[in-house]
C-alpha cells in the first residue's frame, strides 16, 4: 500500500492506542450481565411471613469504615466548653448502639472503580459492573439489570439526582418514587450537611402525609417495601475539606441523628417491629479528598444491620472477639464484638433476604448468614436458593459460551454427570430433608463458590487467544513505527515496499481466519480491530523488510568488529533498561529522583572541554535537575497552602516582569537577536505585560478564593466570574501576538509559559505552581543544552556543505527520544500519585466549578495535569528544528519506544486479589497508553505552538553542515544522493552540490557513517573525540570516574573514549 506519511502514521497510532486501550477491558473485566435467567427467593410456606415486612437502607456516601466508629473530640465545641468535650468519643453513637446491643457490624469491602455509581450497583443489584462501567456516568444512565428495588412491592427513595434516577428509569414503570433536591444544592461551598438533613426532612414528610392520606397509609403499611435514603453530604465534605476535617466529622454526627431520628420514628409509626435497617457506604475516602481507586481508605466501608430478622451481636467477654484479626478495627473500642466482614454485593443477598424478595438475578453476592436471626432451616434454604441464583447465571452464560466456542471445553467441576450441577442440588435437598441443616449449608456455600469459579472460567476463557493477540498487536506497532522513523527520516522512502504473493496470502490468510473466529463467536466489533491490527503492522514491517535491511547498515555502518556488535547489544539493553526503570517508577517514585540525579551529571561524558564551554548552562541543568529530583520525594497528600500558592505565583510573576525588562539583553547573550520592527517589538512588549498581569491577578484571586473557601464562606460569585476570566483571558490574549509578530524562539517559550502560567497558579493547591517554573526551567536548559552538545560534535568533525532543510535521523537522536520520554513522565507525575490519577486533589476546581459536576470538575483537573505536556512538547519542536531533525521524527521515535512500557503493564493487569493491586494496575496501564496517544497529539500542539520562530543567525533551512567523522569508512551499503532521494549503493558516493537536482528538496550529501556518525547514541565513532583544544590525549579527557561511565551508558548509551 501507499505511504500514510506523517499525518497517516499520527491518526493511526491514536486510534491504535485509544482502541488497544480497551482491551484490558474485553479481557480482564468482561461484564457479567446476561439475560434469561430464572428467579429464586427463599422457599417458603403461603402462610410464612418473611424476617420484615420493609427494609431501610441508609446509604452514607463516601464514609470509611474506620471513621465512622473511631472516637474523635467534639468538631465544633461550644464557647467555653469543658475539658470533656475535648476528650475523643464515637462520632456516631446510634449507630454504635447498634453495633453493641442490637444488630451485626462488620467491614463492606467494595471493588474499583470506587465511584458512586459501581458502588450503588453493587449494594442494590448484588453485581460487579465491569470496570468500564464508570465511563458511562450517572446521570439519566439506567441500570439496565435486576435489583433489589425492582423485585420489591415498591420502593421510596431521596437523594441526589446524580444516583436515583439510574434506578428508576431502569426498573419497572411505577414501582420505584424518586425524590431529589436539584443539582445547585449539590455546592461543595457551601454547607454538605444540609443536603443529608433535606433527606431526612423528606422521609419525615412522608410519613406524616400518610396520618392525613389514607391511601398512602395503605401503600406504607404493605409488606415487601424498601425505603432508600441516600445521603451525600459526606462525600461532599470529603472532597471539600478531607475526611480528617471538622466538617466530615461534623456530618457523621448529623447523619447518627437523622439515622437515629428516623428510626425512631419508623417504630412509632408501625410499632410492630417487623423493620429491618441497613446502614453502609458505596465507597470510602481517601485522605486527600478524592476516591477511584483501590486504596484500601476507599474500599473500606462501614456495614451496620439491625431490626427484624437481623442477629443480634456476639460479644466475647474474654479476648479479642472473632473477625478483628486484621488489626483494622484495633481503635475502634469493639474488639469485644465479633466483626463480619462482607464483599459489597453481598449486600444486595442481605437485603432481598430480609425483605422476603426473591434475589436479583445477576446477583454474585453470598448471603451473610451471619448477619440472619433464623432457623438453622431457615438458613439452609436461603443458602440453597442464594446458591440456585449464581448457578442459574452460570448455567445461562455457558449456554451462551458452548453456542458460540469452536470446541467448548466445560468446566471441570461441572464436566461429568456424577458432578452435574442438578445432582449436586438435589443431594443439599435430601440433605435438608433429613434434617442435616448444617451439611446442606455447607455444600451451598461449596456450590455457590464453585459457580462462581465457573462464571469466572467462562469470563477468562478466551483470555489466552485475545493476549495473544493484543501482545502481537503492540510488538506490532512497535515494530511498524520504527520501520517508519527508518523509512522517512532515515532513507527517506528511497526504500520501495517488496510484497511477494506468498507474503499477501500468508497474511491475508491469517485476517481471513481471525475475522472468521470472531463472526462465528458473535464478538464485538472491538476484536475484529484487535485481530485487525496486528496483521496490518506485520506486513507492513515484512513488506519493508529491505528498509530495515539498508537502514540498519546505515545506521551501523561503523561498526567493524565482532567486539563493537556486542558493545551495541549491551548499550541497547541498557537503553531497554532505563525503559523499565521507568516502568518501576510507577511503583517507586524516588526512581525519578535517582534518575534526575544521575541526569544532572550526565554531560561530564564530553569532556572538560565541553564542560570548560558551558559553565554556566551545565550549573543551570545540574541546579535543575537537583530542583527536579525534589518533587517526587515530597509527600503525594498535599494541604491547602496560601503561601505556597503565592510563592509559586509571584516566582512566575517576576520571571515574566525580568525577562520584560532585560529581553534585549537576553537575546543579544544568546545570539539570537532578531530584526523586527519598532511597532511590532512595543505591541508584542505590550501583549506580554498584560499576561504577566494576569498572573498577578491569579495570585490575588485565588488567595482571596482560598480564603473564603477556608473560612467556610463559600466561593463569591465575583471571584468565581475574575477566576473565569484570569484563566479564559490568559489563553486568548497570546494569540493577539500573531498581529506584532516577535518570532524569536526564545520570546515564543516565554510567550507559552506565561500563557499557562494563571491556569496553574489557579488550579494548585500547594507546590504545583513551584514544580511548573522548575520544570519549565529544566525543559528549557536540556534544549539549550542538547543544541550546544550537536554544535560541540560537530565542529570536532569534517564537514562538506550542502543546502538541506533536515537532516537524517542519527542513533544519537534516540538518547534525546529518551530524554523527551522520562521527561514527559515527570511532568505527569511529579506532583501527583503515580498509581493513580485520583490522588490529584479537587480543592483547586472548587474556585471555579463549586457546584458538584464530575465531568467539569475532572475536564479542569485534566487540563491542568497536561499543560505541562504543552510546555515539553514545544520545547521539543524547538529543538528539532535547532538540530534540523524533521518535525515528527522524534514523536514517532518516541511512540515507538513508549509501548515497550505499555505492554510491561498489560501483563500485570490484575482482577483478583487486593482491589488496591487492582486498580493500581489498571491506573498503570491506561496511563502509560493514554501517554502514547497524548505525545501524537502533542505533534501537533507544538507545531501550532512554534510556528513561524526564528533561530537568529542559524537559519532554517540555509546553508548548513553535514558532518561527516574524520577518518571513518564505514563497510556495508552506502548511501548517495540521486534525484533528490536516497538510495543503496556498493560503493561509497560522496554527492556534491551539483548532484542535486532543481526543483526537490535537496538531502543530506554525507557519506553513509555521517548519516548516522554511529550507534553510540551521542554521535560519536570508535575513535576518540577532540577536546576542545584538539588534543586527544588531554589527561583530562583520560580522567574519567566509573560514575561518569555509567552516567554515559544510561543517558548517552557511549562514555566518552580514553
């Protein structure tokens, strides 16, 4: 096929990625939800009531298991409060009245993403949405499966409009009354504790409009109902102020009240004790205010039953009681009360079984019967019809799965007829009726265990094919993307495609067999993508095979001896090497630090001449990176600083006002003074004080923000309209500069930094604004730094001069891929967790979206995590136009390398174990893809970012030298100029000027090595290089530590020679 050329290579990766990304997804976290299958409820006499006749769930969004029972002092004392309101007691005391006297207590453990809305699935349906299942929202989004309140007589509900509505619209019409407040109550400014007090207000309407309505009397008095309160104030003040704050400890106190209240009131309006109570949370909080993932303070949740047909508590007078093994609940005072721990879906078991319904269809969760005040009968048949329920959901999904397998394999437990799914039920029933109560539970709890092993064998049976495939498809595109780096900006497509008939049928073939696997399994359109890709890639890398074949001669054409081949496979290892340290960094965030270190002494393996040139741009990286290597040793849990704030902002404001003031100076010190004329040079001076005004307008706005949000106040509508404003303006004026025209490239990155500047002064909380300045600082520096070393290298070789816009791609080029690469990962992480994208905090979106909105307030968060990105990736075109590199070359040589990280993290995906293990990985994989797909898209930013600057008197596409290593014949396939193109030749073709034909883009006229002076990726041959004063026997040249090697190997992949 033709050449996609750049624009074809960048929409192709992108849609690579964004699909592949998916495919943990279709692998890992399958849905469960299938249709068909029949319902069971516990068997029970017509004339046998169940354990209640209504069920109350009290949802406390957001709440941790451990502060709900860990004692704390009084939040809000009164004036001259006594010592002992100051001394630590339970924030919730009804509740833990519960605990002691009345029901059963234990630890919910949710699964990720923690969210509301998987969360709510869970406790209501009994089911595990699979993890995608975050994407799809809250609002108007319907639970498009059975649960709980659809199997009731009817349900009544209030709450936020965020979580009600998913469970109405998707349940029978009439049989669930949503009553919510509207989204502009939902204002994390304002005070979240009036939200839960609204939805205690409205049960207590309720009930006492039944004493005037009697129809309404009638309905409330029926049996099977469920009442759901759903009480959001907590996560609202979690993400507004922590769950360590006053404000969060204040809201459990009102919660205990309303709960208490409403309690009391259900028994004075019945007074038949035939009520049951569940009290839990969807999810929990971590302790900088956000949730997601799974961390242990977000799976964590508190579960309290009591009322009709709940046990009561087991205390143990001697010891720690059962179930307190894991030292969790070790400061909760409870020791002494046996804990009950539960996954969340079992939830949903719980509640149908104390209601009398029959359990949700896709119900997974086992019914607590430790929770259960019944019969060692009545036990055992809820148990059997708890197990019939998850065997049913096995039995309808293989089914599904012999229906569409080529050759089904069942699965062993259930394989023969002895160990039939039938057989085994019907030996629990003969077990129940001989009065072996205990024996049947038993084998229930066996059976349901083993149909859940099944259902899980089911949703990984396809697993080795589908790895197989992604696997083949991300080796694929690496292998793709650097035969393209080789075919444009190596040979510049001088290589033609070689397709035989055999390779057309081969792979033809092969697209033929996937897609005819996929039709006869009814899969997704998604496979027919991952089957398509992998196919595509291959051919097209066996297609051009010859393109590998004389680029690899090109670009090691220096290499003569058995001794040099290994030395290149050693400094490739270590090149993999520093990718997978990077892959550790995610688990380790000091590996940054160590790797900023070791950066800053990276340029002592070019010599004291070298070193002796640039004093003070080498002191500037070695501050830099020392600076840098700071930030990922500093704690991930930031506090709310004013101060650090404004520091931040006005270390941007006064490097903005210096660099106004001395440009002149600064521009004629770098040599890169331009000609512009007056008008354009006051207009665009002109433009620039008013950005660094507007950075001064952030300072004070945001301090006056923080202020009034920390005093409780609320967000005024005047800082929230100046906010706007600040951050709108900042990205709007810069482009005025279009109309004074100031194209000096340092002007420009000025220009950009500043434009950014206000964003990330308004959206920190703490030491964001501090990183930002630094990192701009150092991507700046290893720019400069990067030129200095090209134009050291290459005053130290013979030049023959050409006329060329680019130059050909050397192997030195892939230390700076490199560089961009790690430097692109400590822009997304270095102020943030490197497990997840949570740990960002949302005290910064507050001051301009103070009303609860998910996807606005995360859109703002996402802004800010890539406004770095925009920094690097013009500091990036900056650079590959001052070392004449085309403009994609390194975009797409750094896509390529990048999905060596990604498919380290694809293999350790997880969906067993700690849902902390869980989330963590799938964080770490949808990163580091989403990464790849950024830097295609960051091609394009820094091309819109940097069009049209100037280098002052180093010309763009002038007269430039092609270096050429003095004394170096490189063996193998030479490279000569014909035509404008590139092309393979036995013999060595030194091209001249008059080689080029008028009217084409005229190529790099340096002999095969000086294409790619050598392997060693900083450019130099086997023979020394000169210091500065051309000696290479300089003893200092020769003085070189064993650090100074290994600093060379890892950033440079060649120490200077001896």
């Amino acid at each position: 096929m033709a050449r996609l050329g750049r624009t074809g290579f960048v929409a192709i990766a992108v849609i690579f990625h964004l699909i592949y990304t998916y495919s943990i997804f279709d692998i890992y976290f399958v849905s469960p939800i299938v249709s068909g299958m029949r319902e069971y409820g516990v068997a029970r006499s017509p004339n046998a009531q169940a354990p209640a006749k209504r069920l109350f769930l009290f949802v406390g969004d957001g709440l941790r298991a451990d502060k709900a029972f860990q004692s704390f002092p009084e939040p809000y004392p009164a004036e001259g409060a006594s010592e002992r309101d100051l001394v630590p007691k339970p924030l919730a005391p009804f509740i833990r009245s519960r605990v002691l006297e009345h029901g059963t207590f234990g630890v919910s453990h949710t699964r990720v993403p923690t969210e509301s809305r998987p969360g709510h699935v869970a406790l209501i349906a009994g089911l595990y949405e699979d993890v995608s299942a975050v994407t799809t929202g809250w609002k108007l989004n319907p639970v498009n499966f059975d649960s709980v309140f659809n199997r009731s007589r009817h349900t009544w509900s209030w709450g936020s409009p965020d979580i009600l509505p998913m469970f109405k619209e998707g349940a029978t019409p009439g049989r669930i009354d949503a009553d919510t407040y509207g989204e502009e109550e939902e204002d994390a400014t304002q005070d979240p504790t009036l939200l839960d007090i609204w939805v205690f207000d409205k049960v207590k309407e309720l009930f006492a409009a039944a004493k005037e309505d009697a129809e309404l009397d009638r309905r409330l008095r029926e049996d099977k109902l469920v009442f759901f309160l759903h009480l959001l104030g907590l996560d609202t003040s979690g993400h507004a102020y922590r769950p360590y704050s006053k404000e969060y400890l204040h809201n459990i106190q009102v919660v205990d009240q309303g709960v208490q209240e409403i309690t009391e009131l259900v028994q004075e309006f019945y007074d038949d004790d035939e009520s049951a109570f569940v009290f839990t949370a969807d999810h929990g909080m971590s302790d900088w205010g956000s949730h997601g993932d799974g961390h242990p303070d977000n799976t964590r949740t508190p579960l309290v039953a009591w009322g009709s047909g709940v046990a009561k508590p087991k205390t143990f007078k001697k010891g720690k009681a059962p179930g307190h093994e894991d030292g969790f609940s070790s400061d909760w005072g409870l020791d002494h009360v046996q804990r009950h721990d539960v996954d969340q879906a079992d939830v949903a078991a719980l509640m149908a079984y104390l209601a009398g319904l029959n359990f949700p269809v896709n119900s997974v969760g086992e019914l607590p019967l430790s929770y259960i005040d019944g019969s060692p009968k009545e036990k055992a048949l809820a148990a059997v019809a708890n197990a019939q329920g998850v065997l049913e959901m096995y039995r309808v999904k293989e089914e599904q799965k012999r229906a569409s397998a080529l050759r089904y394999q069942p699965y062993s437990a259930f394989s023969d007829e002895q160990h039939s799914i039938d057989a085994q039920f019907s030996e629990i029933q003969q077990l129940i009726t001989r009065g072996k109560y205990e024996e049947a539970i038993a084998k229930s709890s066996v059976l349901l265990h083993a149909g859940l092993e099944g259902l899980r064998y089911l949703q990984t049976y396809d697993w080795l094919f589908l790895r197989t495939i992604v696997t083949a498809g991300y080796l694929g595109w690496i292998a793709y993307a650097l035969t393209t780096v080789i075919d444009l900006h190596v040979l510049h497509e001088s290589s033609p495609a070689i397709r035989t008939t055999f390779s057309t049928m081969a792979f033809s073939s092969a697209l033929v067999v996937l897609f005819s696997i996929f039709w006869i399994q009814n899969s997704s359109w998604r496979y027919y993508m991952y089957g398509l890709f992998p196919v595509f890639f291959w051919e097209e890398v066996v297609a051009r095979r010859n393109a590998l074949a004389v680029g690899g001669k090109v670009l090691l054409g220096h290499i003569q001896s058995f001794g040099g081949y290994v030395s290149f496979g050693l400094q490739t290892l270590l090149y993999v090497g520093v990718l997978e340290a990077l892959v550790q960094s995610y688990f380790h965030r000091e590996i940054f630090t160590v790797c900023f270190i070791i950066a800053g002494f990276w340029p002592l393996v070019y010599g004291t001449g070298f070193l002796l040139q640039n004093k003070l741009l080498l002191a500037t990286w070695a501050i830099g990176c020392g600076l840098m290597s700071i930030f990922t040793l500093l704690p991930v849990v930031k506090v709310e600083s004013s101060a650090m704030i404004t520091i931040g902002g006005m270390i941007m404001f006064f490097t903005g006002l210096l660099y106004l003031i001395f440009e002149e100076t600064i521009a004629s010190q770098s040599s890169t003074r331009m000609t512009i004329t007056a008008a354009a040079r006051q207009g665009s001076r002109l433009i620039m004080g008013v950005q660094i005004g507007m950075i001064l307008l952030s300072v004070i706005v945001t301090r006056s923000s923080v202020a009034s949000l920390q005093a409780r106040e609320g967000l005024p509508l005047g800082n929230e309209v100046v906010g706007w404003f600040t951050m709108a303006a900042s990205l709007i004026v810069p482009f005025i500069h279009r109309f004074y025209p100031n194209n000096n490239y340092l002007h420009r990155l000025v220009v950009i930094f500043l434009t950014f500047a206000p964003t990330f002064i308004i959206l920190t909380i703490s030491y964001e604004g501090l990183f930002y300045f630094v990192f701009c600082i150092s991507v700046l520096t290893w720019v400069q730094l990067e030129h200095r070393i090209y134009e050291y290298q290459s005053s130290h070789t013979q030049t023959t001069t050409t006329t060329t816009p680019y130059r050909t791609l050397t192997t030195s080029d892939a230390r700076i891929a490199l560089f961009f690469f790690f430097l692109l990962q400590a822009a997304f992480f270095c102020t943030g967790n490197i497990a997840s994208i949570s740990s960002f905090s949302l005290d910064s979106v507050y001051r301009l979206i103070p009303i609860f909105n998910p996807f606005s307030q995360g859109a703002l968060l996402m802004f800010k995590i890539l406004v770095p990105f925009a920094i690097i990736s013009a500091n990036l075109g900056i650079l590959n136009r001052r070392l004449r590199v085309p403009p994609s070359a390194l975009f797409m040589l750094v896509m390529a390398i990048s999905d060596i990280m990604t498919l380290n993290f694809f293999y350790m995906v997880k969906d067993e174990g700690s849902w902390l293990d869980i989330g963590t990985t799938i964080s770490h994989f949808c990163i580091a893809s989403g990464l790849c797909t950024f830097v295609a898209g960051l091609e394009f930013v820094s091309e819109a970012l940097i069009s049209g600057v100037e280098f002052g008197g180093e010309g763009s596409a002038a007269t430039v030298a092609a270096t050429m290593d003095d004394g170096v014949e490189p063996q193998g396939a030479n490279v000569a100029t014909a035509n404008g193109r590139l092309s393979a030749d036995s013999s060595s073709a030194n091209t001249s000027d008059s080689d080029v034909v008028p009217g084409e883009s005229p190529v790099s006229t340096t002999p095969d090595s000086s294409l790619s002076s050598s392997l060693e990726l900083n450019g130099h041959t086997d023979s020394s290089i000169n210091n500065s004063n051309g000696d290479a026997n300089d003893p200092s040249t020769k003085r070189k530590s064993s650090l100074s090697a290994i600093i060379a190997v890892a950033a440079d992949l060649e120490p200077a020679k001896n």
